[in-house]
C-alpha cells in the first residue's frame, strides 16, 4: 500500500466513522425532541389551572362577549393543528432515520470492502537454479538476481514489458532533456525507503556518486558518461553529462538506477555482497538460507497506489532442472522460470499454462584469453565459434524453443536493429581447419569448462560437435553461482552460460567489450585499441533510430571478429505457471513481482 494511499484509506475511514456517529446523533436528537412535546404540548390527562378559570370566567360572561370567545377559541384549535402538523413530521422524519443510518452503513461497508480489495493477499512461490549472487545492484553480478532485486529495489527510470522506460512505474516522476548534455529529472515526492527515509534529489546524487566510485561497483561503465549530479532542491536532479549518452534511460532502468537508502551504503562494499538490501521497493527483504528460501514480504509504506497484489514473495534456491518441474505439478510451487524442454509436455498435460518470449539473452562460452593457452590464440577461440552447428544445437537440445545465433550479439528479437541478412557465424568444418593451422595446433587442443548441473545436455553436445576436429572438451560440473565466479575470480578460464537481457543492447555489448566495463579483464590488451573503443562511443552519441542501429552494427561485426566469446544461440524466456497467477511477460526474459507486476486471478 502506498503512504499517500494509505492515508486517503484512513481518511476514508475516519470519515465513515464520523458519517455513523452523526447518524446515531441525529438518532438521539429526534427522540428527545418528540420526549419534550409529548411531556409539554401534547398532555391530555388534565387541563391547568388558567384554562379552567378562563373557561369559568366565559360561563359568566354576558353574551356580547361571545365573538371575542370564538376568536380565542380558533386560535387555539389553529394552535393544535400546526402542533399536530410538527409532531407527525417528526413522527415521519424518525421513521426515515433507520433507513438513512442503514444507507450510512452500507457506505461504510463499501469504504471498507474498497480498503480490503487494495491490501495485498498470497503468496507466489518459484524456485531457481543455485543462489543469488548478491542483494544489491550495483555490487552485485549475477543476471538472475533481478528477479529479487526488482521487489526490493524500484529503479529510478523503470521500463514496461516492451522495455521502453515508463514514467508511472519511475521513481523519477517525469523527466526532460533540453540538449544531449542535460538531463533534468523530477523525482516523485512523499516515497519511503524501506528504514523510512524519504527519497530525495540528494539521495539519489549519492547512489550515482557511489556506482561511479565503490571498488566493488560493476556499474560504472553505465555511468561513466554523467560528469556531476545537481540536486537544485528536493525533488529536481539535473544530470549533467560528459558526453551525450544515448542508452542513460534504460541503463537507469537496470542495476545502475536500483536506489539503495544511503543507511546501507557502508553494508554493501564488495562485490556479491549478501547483507540486508534497503530499497524503495514495494516488497521489503524477510531472510534467505543459502541453498534454500529467500523471502519478501509487501512494504506496507509503498509509494505506488493499489500495489503491490500478492503479500508474499518465496524463492527456493538450488532447485535444479527437473526438481523445479516436480514442485510445480505437486503445487510447491507455483511459477517456473525455464522449463527444460524435455519436460514441456509434461507441464501441459498436467493443466498448467506455458507463456513463451523471445528475446536477446545470449547463450555462449566465456573464455579469457588473459590466462594463457587456449585463449589467447584468437585463432583457437575462431575455431570454437565455426566448429558447432547451431542449427542442430538448438533443435537436439532445446527442441527449437531458442534460436540458434549466427548474428553475434543481435539477435533477432531486437527488431529496427538486428539484420537478418548478416551472417557473422556459420558451422564450417574447412574454417575450422584452417583457423587451427594458423594457431599452430593443426591436431587441435584441450580445455576445461566450467557449467551448471543444467547445462549439462548442452555441453556434452558441444563436447561430441568440436571431438572430430581434435578439440578436447573436459565438462566440469560446479554449483551455481561458483562455476561463473570461479571465472570472475580468475580461478578459471572458461564457463559456459550467457547474459541475460538489458533493456538496451548497449549494455549487453559495453559488459562484455569496452574497456572500463566489469568484463575487460579477459580482454586482450590489443583489444583495448581506440578504434575499438570508439566504436562504443559511437553508439552512444548517437540518437536517431537508424543511424545508431548501423553503429550497434558496426559495433558487432568489430567484437565478432575479435571472438571474445563462442557463441551458441539466444535464449527464449519460457515460464510454467498455475493458470490463476497473472503477470507480464517482461521482454528481458526475466520474472517481474515487483510494482503490480503479478497478482492471483479468482
């Protein structure tokens, strides 16, 4: 419930309240008056003294006063009727007041019925595969955790299922940019973070500041570009830019624009860290166990009317694979994230609903070339990406429900960018040979890799497409999130797995390509060249719709090139779920609960 809900609700209240103490005042009020005419005016067991004299002294008078008698006599009787008139009014307006007071209650009833309707009720349940890696934004690095930072966290700039940047679903109640260098947001006044601060200009100075400057920050490439933040009074933050940036909305509706109260900045200072999250969001972070459940619960103080619609967030860790597909039929569950394909028809037979999205998460290998052999021989890592073909990957182990990647980091639910025409990868058994000539190792290589316990399918089919060429395949099976930080902690040099969708394309690349992104430590240093990076800034200076989708192009063919990553298809978001659970099919492919996001259907 919002505060400014919350407290039109006990207005209303308080006013439905005072509506029926009103209706038993006038109640009361209209029975002593009729006690005090039936007391005063309207006693017939006696006359009084005055009337029997003066009907005494009329016996004794001569009859010349006879008119003057009548006279008094119809005053009287005109007396009586009018006093007759009154009482039967008020006879009539007490019959009517039981009616009035039950039309009062039956208001009040609705008021109250209204207030019930808005208080969230349920719970929705879903597992994942292994743990979060962190609680927070911007230390944290894992594309699955969006799923429970989003409750906990509303972002600054916050984007719909089309990911287009919505103003009712932002922090910042509107914005404007009056040149490529400026950007002026309003922030929405009266919202509460979860220890009861309020959000403010200032606060919102200090969560960018912090992004742009923590050792364990993984955002600052999001937000390089912003030269200052100006709070000019409570509510107006003015972003004044170092150079234009083109992606600054979406990326704000990401990691980077996930407000944390300045109370818990000192808590979250290393990467991954798991300390208890303080955003504005409208679920308020409970517990977890690693290996086991992470819990929310709605924050009764949110800033957005008539959410959230559950009362209850419950997320089960390690659940693997078939194990998720179990609960959900047997009702421990109630969503599912990732259906294994094998297990499709299964689902629906037993009643519950399927909803499919394509979408531009990237499923490939990640390899470093910074720690030697195989890697940094960009003739080897070319070999990979011609050595399997995609086509048969997708259709073996996914049954076509993902789409098989021949286009590099565009993949085609980027409609306006993506170009179908441009084949960068292809399986091609001469290419590979020839790429492992000019590497030196004509006979091939070896490597490990890391995977989860999910993965499996897909990595022995990868393992049996590169044997005939030489290349040897060892599949080392980790728990998640360990087989991908082992990588980042540069325990290892190859695990396969992806990247998640971003709301812009940007993003996806900047991570994995530029410079001063949270992946340039497996760049190799010829990589890092100017022209490489300007290829970055391009995009990003770039406004107009065409021309900065002929940059991203440009962008793609340069990292293709330089195979940074084995590329193998894109993933489809699939979620199973109980028919009667309601909620958007986000186009990052990644489960939305925050907001009035979700909600159960009767």
């Amino acid at each position: 419930m919002t505060e400014r809900n919350y407290w039109r609700q006990l207005k209303r209240r308080k006013l439905s309240r005072r509506a029926l103490l009103n209706v038993s005042a006038r109640a009361g009020i209209g029975a002593a008056g009729l006690a005090l005419v039936g007391c005063g005016d309207d006693d017939d067991d006696g006359q009084p003294a005055a009337v029997q004299v003066e009907q005494q002294e009329q016996q004794e008078q001569p009859q010349a006063a006879q008119p003057q008698q009548q006279q008094v006599q119809q005053q009287q009787a005109q007396q009586a009727s009018e006093q007759d008139a009154e009482q039967q009014a008020q006879q009539a307006e007490q019959q009517e007041q039981p009616a009035a007071e039950q039309q009062e209650q039956q208001q009040a009833a609705q008021a109250q019925a209204t207030v019930a309707d808005h208080t969230p009720t349920g719970e929705v349940r879903w597992p994942i595969s292994g743990n979060v890696s962190g609680l927070e934004g911007t230390t944290g690095t894992g594309g699955g955790d969006h799923q429970v930072l989003w409750p906990i966290f509303d972002n600054l700039v916050s984007y719909d299922a089309s990911l287009t940047p919505t103003e009712s679903r932002s922090l910042a109640e509107s914005w404007e940019i009056p040149d490529p260098l400026q950007v002026i947001f309003n922030i929405r006044p009266g919202v509460l973070y979860h220890d009861l601060t309020e959000l403010s200009a200032d606060t919102t100075r200090l969560h960018i500041e912090r992004g742009q400057t923590l050792d364990g920050s993984n955002v600052k490439a999001d937000l390089a570009a912003i030269a200052r933040v100006d709070p000019v009074d409570e509510t107006t933050a003015i972003f004044e830019m170092n150079a234009p940036f083109s992606p600054l909305l979406r990326v704000l509706g990401d990691r980077a624009g996930m407000l944390l109260a300045p109370s818990a900045f000192d808590q979250f200072n290393t990467p991954n860290s798991r300390e208890v999250p303080v955003g504005t969001g409208a679920f308020v972070y409970v517990d977890e166990d690693l290996d086991g459940p992470y819990r929310q619960e709605y924050f009764p103080q949110y800033w957005q009317p008539d959410a959230p619609r559950v009362a209850k967030l419950t997320m089960s860790q390690s659940i693997e694979g078939t194990q998720g597909v179990n609960g959900l039929l047997t009702g421990e569950f109630d969503f599912l994230p990732g259906v294994p394909p094998e297990d499709l028809s299964r689902v629906e037979d037993a009643g519950k609903s399927i909803s499919v999205r394509e979408t531009n998460a990237l499923g490939f290998i990640y390899v470093n070339p910074n720690l030697g052999e195989p890697w940094d021989n960009v003739h080897l890592r070319r070999a990979m990406n011609h050595a399997i073909d995609r086509d048969k990957f997708v259709e073996v182990v996914y049954e076509n429900l993902n789409t098989a990647n021949h286009w590099g980091y565009l993949g085609p639910a980027l409609v306006g960018i993506h170009d179908p025409d441009e084949i960068l990868i292809r399986y091609d058994p001469d290419r590979v040979r020839e790429e492992l000539e000019l590497a030196g190792h004509p006979d091939g290589f070896d490597f490990d890799m890391n995977i989860p316990a999910t993965a499996i399918t897909a990595a022995e089919f990868i393992q049996a497409s590169v044997a005939p060429f030489g290349i040897n395949l060892n599949i080392v099976v980790k728990p998640t999130p360990d087989y991908y930080l082992e990588f980042f902690e540069k325990k290892v040099n190859t695990f396969m797995s992806g990247m998640s969708v971003r709301a812009d394309p940007w993003q996806q690349l900047a991570f994995l390509g530029r410079a001063d992104g949270p992946y340039d430590f497996m760049l190799p240093p010829q990589d890092k060249d100017a022209d490489v990076q300007a290829a970055f800034q391009k995009v990003t200076e770039i406004f107009e719709p065409e021309a900065r989708a002929e940059a991203f192009r440009e962008l793609n063919r340069v990292m293709v090139s330089r195979a940074w990553h084995i590329h193998t298809h894109y993933w489809s978001s699939v979620y199973a779920h109980d028919p009667a659970l309601e909620f958007e099919h986000f186009g990052d492919g990644k489960p939305h609960f925050g907001q009035k996001d979700v909600r159960w259907v009767t």
